[in-house]
C-alpha cells in the first residue's frame, strides 16, 4: 500500500496559493483516478484507490502545514506503511514555477511541513516530489506573504504543467520506477 499526500493548508483563505500545490496535485491526481478526496479520516481528507493495481491513499493533511506529520503518522500507523511507501508533495521556493525534482528522501530543508512528518514517523527515509514555486521577489517581503499569496495566471500555467508531469511520476513511484521518474521529470 501507498499513502500520496498531497501537502497544503485547509480553508478556503488558502486556496490555490503557492504553499497549496500539494492539495492542487492531489486532487488533480484524485480526479485522473476517478475518485473524490472526501472522507475525513487522520485528521485529513482522503480517497482509497488504486495505481497499477496496487492500493493507495491520497491523503491532504487538515492539520495545517506545520502539523502534516500528525495525520501521515496516525495513517502509516493503522496501515502499516513503510516511510518508502510514503509519497510526499509540497512545495519548494528554491526551484522555479513549472519545475520539480524528486528525490527518494533527505532532511526537511527547512520545509515545516516535511520536518513535521520526519519528526512523526521517525523518518526522513520517504521519497518526495518538490514543484517548485519560485523565490520570494525582494529580501524586504515576508517568505509568509510570498508562500500563502495566490498562484497569477504566469505562474499557474508553470505550475500546472509541473502538476501533470508529478502525475505522471507519482505513477512510475508507486510502480517502483523512482530512478525512472528521476530521469524524466526532474529539473
């Protein structure tokens, strides 16, 4: 079994902001698979499916972002789920819109929301797909104003491209094909 989430902020102030592409791509995922995310369980929302004949989760944290870790934790926990069967993307200001890189794990890099899940399965050992979101515009304005400000139109194109392709990748992970996904879709 996979669990994919998918990570972002719950509410409607957050929605399609730049910190939120991991809920975009889950549920951009969740509708290519003909599911719905809507059953509230782990403090998330979620949908059981399948990729190539293997179950997954696709899961958004309802948690807010710096507390992720608390419903990946309680799912991996109830299913059993290895930290390698933990598919994890989220956003990354150091790499430019429309781009993303995939690693198979690593530290949080100073990402709240993947320190939290690191801190909560005891792991840092889970592959992760970054979609980059570009660098905040001047040292003047707050990396929280940049990260929770609303995706424009340039940057959304980007950044839907980067979403179709994380599909595309998330497929080949789950099918344990991760140097495969690397080699085609990372920046």
């Amino acid at each position: 079994m996979f669990l994919i989430v998918g990570l972002g902020n719950p509410g409607l102030k957050y929605k399609n902001t730049k910190h939120n592409v991991g809920f975009i791509f889950a549920d951009e995922l969740a509708n290519e698979l003909g599911v719905k995310i809507n059953t509230s369980k782990f403090n998330a929302l979620i949908a059981q499916t399948s990729i190539s004949g293997k179950k997954c989760i696709i899961m958004k944290p309802q948690t807010y972002m710096n507390n992720s870790g608390l419903a990946v934790a309680q799912a991996t926990n109830f299913y059993k789920i290895p930290p390698e069967n933990v598919l994890v993307i989220f956003d990354d200001i150091s790499i430019e819109p429309g781009k993303l890189r995939i690693r198979r794990k690593g530290s949080s890099g100073g990402h709240n929301g993947i320190k939290s899940i690191i801190e909560h399965i005891k792991s840092q050992d889970f592959p992760r797909i970054k979609l980059g979101i570009g660098g905040k515009p001047c040292d003047d304005y707050s990396l929280a104003d940049f990260v929770l400000s609303k995706i424009d139109k340039k940057d959304g194109e980007e950044i839907n491209r980067a979403i179709n392709d994380s599909i595309k990748a998330s497929k080949l992970i789950v099918n344990d094909e991760i140097e495969r996904a690397m080699n085609l879709y990372n920046c």
